[in-house]
C-alpha cells in the first residue's frame, strides 16, 4: 500500500489533484475542502490509500491519518465505496461523523449528497459497532428535540452539519430551551 504522498502540486481537477514527484503525476482523490485550500506549486503532504479493482488503481489521499482511518471504516460500510466515502469526508469531519454516532442522529448523513435515508441508516448502525463513539464526548449530552430542531434550521440556511453543530455547542448551557432564542444563540456563532 501507498501510505503516504509528498510532492508539488501540479493542478487541480475535478477528479482531484495531480501532485509531481520526480517527473511523475500522481492522481490523487481528495475531499473537496483540501482541493480547495492547496494551490498549484504548493508542496504536498498527504496520508494515502490505495484502491485497488480490477479495471483500476486509484489512490485517495488526507491530511490526517484520522481523516484516512474513517475514509476505510466508512468503505466497510456496506453499500459505500469509494467516491461516497470520500463525498462524506468533503462534507463531514471524523469529529463530526463521532458525534452524530455518538448523540443517534442518523438523519444527519442524508445531507451528504449521495446519501439517503436507508444509507444513513445503515451507516449509523455500521459505525455504531465499529466506532469508540463515546471518545471526547462524556461532557456532552444527547440533544434535544429542540437542538434538532436547531440543526434541521441551521443545515437548512445553507451551514454545513459541522457548522451547525459548532454553533449549537456555542449556545451557553444555561441558555433557555425557546427554540427561538437557541437558534438567535447560535446565529450569533457565525456573526
């Protein structure tokens, strides 16, 4: 296996990145954010995996080797391969992937395009036993009705589920339970 990939960036294209190492381009599938953020001539690190079928070797690459670790837990998923795993992770954060696991929140994933509510579903369950879900998070409680309501909101004004669950950890924990005023509270997150 390829575990990693250093090089300059050559271009970006739609499939990905194209990042020169001794006079070879190497096609890399990355999520979206990271092919956003590099630019062409930028020197590249990236923790890698390779895919290997039958018609095709295509390799992925991720800053982090966390990004990495979920990209193949996501693949054994049933039902999610490659190009959905990635599309979770330009969409997703492994923190954020935990913590839909970790507060049930299966819905979540429908928002990733590609997903729907029986993938979701199945994702969930799947990660459910595979994932320590419960790591980082004994200081947080299960959501309410309400904060879903505020995460439904927010997702719904364009903030990725990162976003909004950022901005909901943001409301005071003392804050009252009014869903008008909770979704005033995490508005102000992005203000």
């Amino acid at each position: 296996m390829i575990a990693s990939i250093n090089g300059r960036l050559q271009e970006k294209t739609g499939e990905g990145l194209i990042i020169e190492i001794g006079g070879l381009g190497w096609l890399v599938h990355v999520p979206t954010p990271v092919r956003d953020r590099l630019n062409p001539s930028e020197l590249v690190f990236l923790h890698t995996c390779l895919i290997v079928r039958q018609e095709s070797l295509a390799l992925y690459g991720f800053e982090t080797r966390e990004e990495r670790e979920y990209f193949t837990l996501l693949l054994s998923v049933d039902g999610v391969g490659p190009k959905l795993a990635l599309s979770m992770l330009s969409v997703l954060t492994p923190d954020a992937i935990r913590r839909m696991v970790y507060q049930q929140q299966p819905d979540l994933f429908t928002r990733v395009p590609g997903v729907g509510k029986k993938t979701a579903q199945k994702i969930y369950l799947q990660l459910q036993d595979r994932l320590p879900a419960t790591a980082g998070f004994e200081g947080y409680s299960q959501p309410t009705e309400v904060d879903s309501e505020i995460l439904a909101a927010l997702t719904t004004l364009g903030y990725s589920v990162v976003e909004a669950q950022q901005a909901l950890q943001s409301i005071p924990r003392d804050a009252p339970q009014d869903a008008e005023e909770r979704l005033r509270l995490a508005l102000r997150y992005f203000g």
